[in-house]
C-alpha cells in the first residue's frame, strides 16, 4: 500500500519527516540508562547520514528522539504522537533550526528528568511551546488515496509497530509461589521459623547472664544444650527427597528435567553414541555460601569398591576366555558376552593411556596371560594401573569439584566424568574415569530443588554395560520416587517400559512410581483413529465449529479490506486492526482445537495405563500418569509470538502439573518437620526447662516414677494373658484333631473289635484278662492297645505339629511386646521432662534397660524351649503306648479292670458283657480317643501353670532391677539455698515469657500453616 490515511484521536495532527529510522531498538532498562547518561550530554548539530561510520555512538541526541518516538503513544500507522504534538525535524543540511532547537531541548530535558522528578510546562520558553498543528488535507491521485505534505514539512516515512508488544513474554516457574497453596510458600511458615531461634534465645540469653552472675546448675546446662541445638530449624527437616528418572535413551529424561528446572541445557550427556547417561547426575539446590551460579561435584566410589571392581572385571575376563562357548545357549553367551565387553571397557576407557589397554584386543591379550580367575600378577598389575590413573586426577577430599556462571563452560570440563569421550578421527583414545564415578552432583537455584528436592538422571537398566546397569539398580535403593518417562508412542507396548516398572516393583517401589508419556504434543503417532465417545466427539465437533466461525470472518474480512482499496469512506485502518486481531483469534482457536483433542487423547492414555500397571503389578495401586509435550512447555518457557500460539496451552503442557506434585513432596515433609518441632520438641524442652525452675528432683522424680514401675504391671498382665492363651490354643488344637477325625476313628475302632468278637469266647475273655495282649487263633502275637493307638497317632502327630508355628507366634509376639513396652519405657524416660537435665546421670541408667531388653529376649525364648519340651512328652504320652504315663494304655487299664471283674463273677451273658464294656470304650460316646485328649488338656494346663511361675519369676527379677537401680539414683533428700532458689525464679519467669510466645504468635502461625497444608 502506497499510503494510507492516518486517524487520529482529539485534534488532527500534521505530519513530519523524522529522518531515517535509528539502528536501535531498546528495552526499557536500556532506556533508563540513555535517560541518564543524556541528561548532562551538550546539544551538538548532528548529521542525519545514515551511511556515516558508527552512526548510532556518534548522534546520541538522534537516538533520544528516536526512543522517545519509540516509546510514546502512535497510531496503527506508525506516526508517532508525544502528549498531541509531534517533534520538529531538522532542515535538509542535518541542522536544527534555532527555534525547533529550544523546543527540542525542552522536550529531552523532559523526558530525562527523573522518574519522581515533574517537568512544569510553565518553565519552557513560549518559542519551545508545541506548536498545534493543522489538519492535512487529504487528495486522490487515480485509484490511490494518498496523503498530502503538509506546509510544515515531508510526509514522514512509515515506521514499523514494534514486535515486543506482539509477544507472550517468557514463563517464569518463580511464579508458581505466588498462587502456591503450600504452607512453605506462605509467610506464615517464614513467621514460625524465625519464631523458633526468638523463642530459644530468650532462655539462652537469660543463662548467660546468669552465668555471668555466679550461678551454675549442671542440670539446666544440659537443657540449654537442648535449646542450642533445636534454634536451628533446618536441623529438623528431613534430608533430601529423591527423585530418579529411569528410562531408556531417547526417551526425554534430560529434556524433561530441564523443563522441570525451567532451565536450558542442565543436564549433559556423554558423546560415545551408546548412551545418553552413564553415571547418575543428580541436581540439587544451590549451597548457600555457593558463590557461582552452578557448582558441579563428582563423587568416586571408594577404594576398597575400585578394588573391587578390577578384581570381578578381572575374573570375568578370565570366565569368558576359559569358557566353552558351544556348551551354552543363547540367553548365556549373550551375558557371558556383556559380562567381558563390560570388563574390557572398564580397563580400556581409564587406562587407554597406556600401550597395553589402548584397544580392546590389546586390553584382551594383557589379560589372556593369567593363568586362573586368582592370578596375582595380572592382578595386582592390572590393581596398580588402575591406581596410578587415580592418582592423576584432580581430587579433593574424594571428589572433583568444577564451579561456572554457564552451563556451557562446566559441561567443557564435566564431559569425561559423565562418559566415554569420543576421540578425534585418527587420534589416539581419551581416558575417561566415569568408570570410577559414583555419582555426579550439580548444585544450581531453582524453585522445585528450592525445598530439598533432588532430580537424578539415571542410566537406562537395558543398557548392554553392565556397570551402568548396576550403578542405576544400587541408587534406586535410595530414591523415595521413581519416574519412568517414555514417549506416548510406544509406552503401552515397549517391552522395556514395562522391565523398568518391573525393576520398580522388585525395589519395593510399586507404591512411589510415576508413569509419565512425553511428545504427547506429536499428533501423528496413529492415535486419531481411536473411536471417541459421542460426548468427546460433540466437544470436538464444537471446537471445530468454533475454528470454521472464525475463518470465515477472516476471509470476510480480508475481501472487505481488498475492496476498500476503491472505497474511500471505508476506515481501512479499522478494517486491518479488526483482521489482525480476528487472525489472532483464529490462530488461538486452532490452538485449542488441537489442544482438546490432545488432551481426549492423553485421557485415554492415562487411563489404559492405569488399568494396565494393576494388571501388570497385581494390585489396587494407583498409578499416577502424567502427559507432558517438553517441546511446547519450552516455548513457552522462552515467549512466543502471539500470531502463533503454541498447540498447548503451559498448563496443558502438564509440566507445571507434574513440578507441583513433585515439588509437594519435600514441602509436605518440612511441614511435618516444623510441625513435630514447634509442637513436640520446643514445647517439650520449655517444659523440661519450667519444671527444673519449679519442683525439686524428689519431685520429678516421683511424676516419673509410675514410668518405670509400668513394664512390671504390663508384664504381669501379659503373662496371665499368656497363660490363658496357651491353654486356649492348645485345647483348639486338639478339640479340631478330633472334630476332623473322630468319627474316622470310631469307624476304625469298630472294624477292630468286630474282628476281635469272631473270636470264641475262650480267646476273647484271655484278651481281656491280659490287658488285650493275647494270641491268634494263627498263634500270632495280638496286642489290642496297639491297634487303638495307631488308630489316632498320625492325625494327633499332625496336630501337634501344626501347634509348634502357633507356640512360636505366641513367643514372639510375647518377646515383641515386653521388647516394646521396655524400649517405650527408655523412650519416655529419654523425652521425658522431669528427668531432662539428668542426662549425664541417667546414662547408666539407660544402658541398663538395653541390657534388660537382652536378657529379657534371651530368658523368654529358654522359657519357651523349655515349654517346647513339656509338649514333647504330652504329645509322647498321647500317642505311644511305651511310657508308663500313656494316657490310652491309663484310660484302657481301668476298662480292663472292670472285664476282669466280671469274669471273675461269671454266670450266663458274660460274653455279651464283655463285648457291650470294649465296644463302648472303643467307639461309644465316651470312647477311649476322647479321654485321652481331655487327659492331654488337663496335663498341659498343669504343665504351664508350672511354667509361667518360673517365666514370670525370671523375667519379673530382670524388670525388678531396673526399678531398684532408678531409685538408687536418687538421694532421699535435697537441700537448696536460697541464692539458687532467686535463681530459678528468674529464669522460670523468662521461661514463661517464651511459653507465652509459643501460645500466641506461634500457634496462629502454626494454624495457618495446618490450614494450607
């Protein structure tokens, strides 16, 4: 467009020749600083030439006018206004006239005054006052309306809008503090932390002064100790919370944590092309005497661990050499083979330096001269070596330290510890000690390492080196959450995602693993073909229509602007404004549109994988999934143009999602911690403090005395309960033995003694009146007590030893108990605070208890051998019929007697009486199987009864100690002066004053805290 109308707001303004546009662009804080630097410059003529050398330094004047065009109100056009009135320009030759120079003077001295500083338009000189200028009349020329000169002077160029204000400014993560609802966030938790050193130096500072006064108690100085200690409130949150990212290479773990730290280019790889990380690279919060911005720190595996090393690489080496490989399959030549290559590698990559290890064959051909897996010499040559390359690293106290204000400058230095080096085209190999590192520590400021958190990136457990493999399974030991990332592509069918959760599920850390699906942003990864509810479909479809609305005012649009270029009342100016803003809008729909159906996508996603880890786990466990795209989230991190917005929205992004969740964990525990501090152990000590000032020992003394005397009551009460339960259990034992087998026996019982009757009545009276030992009519030896008794001894066998895991229960659980109940008892002892300035003194005392938890432990595992014992010959006594207190040959005895009586008697039916007198024993409703039960019951509650008077009489001995030796450690009576008394009564009542604090301003900012959680 040739030229275009300019519209303009209150008063028509003429136009003027600014002269060429400046090479400068400027920022707001660049501007300040030509605000100042301008003021005391001298006005010199200058020249306009824009093909003059250093033009921009040489016309500083020139670059004031020009910002002060920059930044002042203009018109969609590029004419720029200052307060209504437009700046003078110089004449053709470059000069400023005399008159439009005091007016330009007046207008820099202005703008250059500074910020709370006000120009009175009453101080410039009329002949600077601006001039009002004339309406420009406008003409046609053909088909194009152009603008007229005005008398004034040229027309002005037309100057381009500045881009700076079409941009989204770049995302700050800082931000997220301001709408936190974490308690760390508030100033309310700031308020309880200072409140803790206030209220511990109120007591610190009264002592002191006291001191100062000649008084000394032992007792309040160790207190004191105790307020010394707790004034330093970070002694009180728990370490570290760590996070490992476990995945394979490629799968965005260094791209993801960088968008996690709002950073660029934080965490490094190594350049071999076999793996992204070698060692695991932790990022933690900047120190606080940290001077640079990033402090790196290698730590090495100790010595006696290299050590270790040389020597397993070393062996296997010799296993691989030595090995018959046609002898083994596949699955064991491949890690035979990843064993050795390991090996190799490890002597390679530090000792390539060295003629003999510069490759793998030479490293192969050094080892292939020992003679065994043990051979001394390759060994300690190979130990030796590996110790002189140690010896040449720059190491302080055990690691290397490397600090930098850029990234850039510490990844030049860092990149051998990280991995192997990749040497020059032709050159000789580098060493690298990553073999050697355990892990590496980078400390740098960001909000989510900001409350402890730490990010380690960590070797993928695929990896075809074994020590990297095993660097990443001996640190997630440590981690208290584990992140697998994987691109949404394939993390429902990779095998491999899969193997990492199962590393998670070995580690015991099913319950702290999060999923996360990263390119989610990638919308060609075969997803769109799923089926989508109707519902999605209408939330589609309702995008969409949204989208084609605005097209078509676009095009609209468009065709009305084409067509006003022939129309001249048409507000063309009016009509661009309205396209631009309606192509905004259009590009901002289609954002949408295309966040949505993302979003639909990560949905189903989130919840197939969800179904599948309980699948794949086996339990209720819910998996927490995250969808993020790392590419868009970085666009916004860094600002975009708002003509093309991003086709997610940042929290779409899910980063800032995911940074919260992680970034509550630690917070949620420094919560915890200052909650346990604030209510538990500042109060706990102040009342230590306070009854030290107001009772005496005896005192105290007697309000913990019922603390000790506990364990003997609550073993008292255990071991009747003990008592009970042992009989109970054994009862249940047998009375389910004969509910399962009773009527088998009866059954078994009968076919005996019906073989028994077919005997005449000579045989079967000779049985009887042998006890049932007799002969056959085959002349064979026939016991009848036998034949009873293996009718029960394999059902009675199994329930005794189906009762031996019940005893053990029942010991540990006795054993678990009084260890309890003994531990509480130090415990409370150690926290309690009548006796808290008795540290020193009581020192014995607990050393004693932990001595009494021994030999209590050790007395109750004898005493139930010793029942174990007393089983052993109840379980004898109802099964055999050897021992003279056999229960069934006892039971048997008394039915024999009776058939010997009525023998004796004689007389018509004694056959059939004898017969009715067996059979009732044998399986009538009082048989013989169910006295010898009763008789076992009956004789093992004898037994225990015996047995917890000697339990309860060693144990009780022990406990008795303790009580004896607390009150020995006490003087029956206490003198103190009156100094001493005037003493305490002063510090008692600074004590009070700090009571008073904790009460008031600390329990409000402790509420406020519980409330945001």
């Amino acid at each position: 467009m040739a030229s275009e109308d300019i519209k303009t707001e209150g008063l028509d303004l003429g136009a003027v020749d600014h002269g060429a546009p400046t090479p400068h662009s400027y920022t707001t804080e660049a501007l300040q600083v030509e605000r100042l630097q301008d003021v005391e410059r001298p006005f010199t003529p200058f020249n306009t030439d824009a093909d003059t050398p250093d033009f921009a330094a040489a016309t500083p004047q020139l670059h004031i006018a020009d910002t002060l065009l920059t930044h002042c109100d203009s018109d969609e056009e590029g004419l720029f206004v200052i307060n209504g009135t437009v700046a003078e320009p110089s004449d053709a030759s470059g000069t400023v006239p005399a008159h439009q120079a005091q007016y330009r003077d007046a207008d820099i001295a202005a703008f250059s005054a500074p910020a709370n500083d006000v120009v009175d338009s009453s101080t410039i000189p009329d002949a600077a006052a601006p001039r009002q200028l004339s309406p420009k009349p406008v003409s046609s020329a053909g088909n194009k309306r152009v603008k007229v000169e005005n008398e004034a002077g040229p027309q002005p160029k037309p100057r381009k809008k500045h881009r700076e204000d079409a941009r989204v400014a770049s995302y700050d993560d800082n931000t997220e503090k301001e709408t936190s609802h974490l308690a760390v966030d508030q100033p309310c938790f700031k308020a309880a932390e200072k409140l803790v050193p206030l209220v511990c130096d109120k007591i610190l500072i009264k002592h002191e002064a006291l001191l100062g006064r000649g008084y000394y108690d032992r007792e309040i100085e160790a207190i004191c100790t105790k307020f010394k200690d707790l004034r330093y409130v970070c002694k009180a949150y728990p370490g570290a919370s760590i996070v490992g990212f476990l995945g394979d290479t490629a799968a965005g773990k260094s791209s993801l944590i960088n968008c996690l730290l709002n950073r660029e280019n934080i965490v490094g790889e190594n350049d071999d092309g076999d793996s992204g990380t070698s060692v695991p690279q932790e990022l933690a919060m900047a120190d606080v005497d940290q001077m640079e911005s990033i402090k790196v720190v290698v730590h090495y595996c100790p010595q006696r661990k290299v050590d270790a090393l040389v020597k397993q690489y070393s062996q296997d080496i010799y296993e691989y050499d030595s090995t018959d490989k046609s002898e083994l399959d596949g699955e064991e030549l491949k890690t035979l083979s990843m064993k050795y290559h390991t090996a190799l590698g490890f002597f390679t990559t530090l000792l390539c330096g060295r003629e003999e290890f510069r490759t793998l064959e030479a490293a192969a051909l050094f080892f292939a001269r020992a003679q065994s897996d043990t051979d001394e010499d390759v060994l300690d040559a190979a130990k030796g070596y590996v110790y002189e390359y140690i010896q040449t690293l720059d190491r302080t106290d055990g690691c290397t330290t490397i600090v930098g204000n850029t990234m850039s400058a510490v990844n030049h230095q860092l990149k051998p510890y990280r991995g192997p080096v990749r040497a020059q085209a032709g050159g000789l190999p580098i060493a690298s000690p990553w073999p050697l590192v355990r892990k590496i520590t980078t400390h740098l400021k960001a909000r989510i390492l900001s409350e402890g958190l730490v990010l380690a990136d960590l070797p993928g457990t695929s990896d075809t080196n074994r020590q990297r493999v095993q660097h990443t399974r001996d640190y997630l030991r440590q981690c208290d959450t584990i992140i697998i990332p994987h691109p949404i592509l394939r993390i429902q069918s990779q095998d491999s995602v899969w193997a990492n959760v199962m590393e998670c599920i070995l580690g015991d850390k099913q319950h702290s693993t999060i999923l996360v699906a990263t390119k989610t942003d990638d919308m060609k990864h075969g997803r769109e073909s799923e089926s989508v509810s109707s519902k999605d479909q209408a939330i589609l479809d309702g995008f969409k229509a949204w989208y084609d609305s605005i097209v078509k005012e676009v095009a609209d649009l468009e065709e009305r602007l084409q067509d006003s270029e022939d129309e001249e009342e048409v507000d063309y100016s009016s009509l661009n404004r309205a396209l631009k803003k309606k192509r905004v809008e259009k590009a901002e729909a289609e954002a949408r549109w295309m966040e949505e159906g993302i979003l639909l996508r990560n949905r189903r996603n989130a919840a197939g994988l969800k179904t599948k880890y309980k699948t794949y786990t086996r339990s209720n466990v819910d998996l927490p999934v995250f969808c993020v795209s790392n590419l868009v989230y970085q666009r916004h991190m860094h600002g975009y143009d708002h003509t093309e917005p991003p086709q997610l929205s940042l929290e779409a992004t899910d980063i800032p999602r995911l940074r919260q969740h992680l970034f509550e964990i630690p917070a949620q525990r420094k919560l915890a911690g200052l909650m346990k501090l604030c209510k538990k152990d500042l109060p706990r000590v102040l009342l230590a403090m306070e009854m030290q000032c107001s009772k005496t020992k005896l005192e105290r003394k007697r309000e913990v005395e019922k603390k000790v005397i506990k364990p003997l009551e609550e073993f008292s009460d255990l071991m009747a309960v003990v008592q009970l339960k042992l009989k109970q259990l054994f009862e249940e034992m047998l009375q389910g033995v004969v509910d399962s087998h009773e009527n088998e026996w009866r059954s078994e019982a009968k076919k005996h003694h019906e073989s028994w009757v077919k005997y005449k009545y000579n045989r079967y009276a000779a049985f009887c009146r042998r006890s049932g030992q007799w002969k056959s009519p085959s002349k064979e030896n026939i016991d009848w007590n036998v034949q009873i008794s293996l009718v029960v001894e394999e059902h009675l066998l199994e329930g005794f030893t189906q009762f031996k895991p019940t005893l053990n229960v029942v010991r540990d659980s006795m054993r678990q108990r009084l260890d309890e109940v003994l531990a509480q008892l130090d415990t409370d002892l150690k926290e309690s605070p009548q006796l808290m300035g008795m540290t020193d003194t009581l020192k014995g005392f607990h050393t004693l208890i932990e001595l009494t938890r021994t030999s209590v432990n050790e007395e109750t595992t004898k005493m139930f051998r010793d029942l174990e014992k007393i089983l052993s010959v109840i379980r004898y006594n109802i099964t055999s019929i050897e021992t003279d207190d056999s229960y069934l040959m006892t039971k048997m005895a008394v039915t024999y007697e009776a058939a010997k009586a009525r023998l004796k008697q004689g007389g018509h039916g004694t056959f059939l009486e004898l017969k009715n007198l067996i059979s009732k024993k044998l399986y009538g409703v009082d048989n013989v199987f169910l006295e010898i039960v009763q008789s076992a019951t009956q004789a093992f509650a004898q037994e225990v009864e015996g047995w917890h008077g000697k339990l309860q009489e060693r144990i009780g001995k022990e406990l008795h100690g303790i009580v004896r030796d607390f009150n020995n450690r006490f003087d029956d009576v206490e003198v103190e002066d009156q100094t001493k008394r005037e003493f305490r009564r002063e510090l008692l009542a600074t004590v009070k004053e700090a009571m008073g604090v904790m009460e008031t301003e600390m329990e409000e900012a402790l509420g406020m805290c519980a409330a945001y959680g």
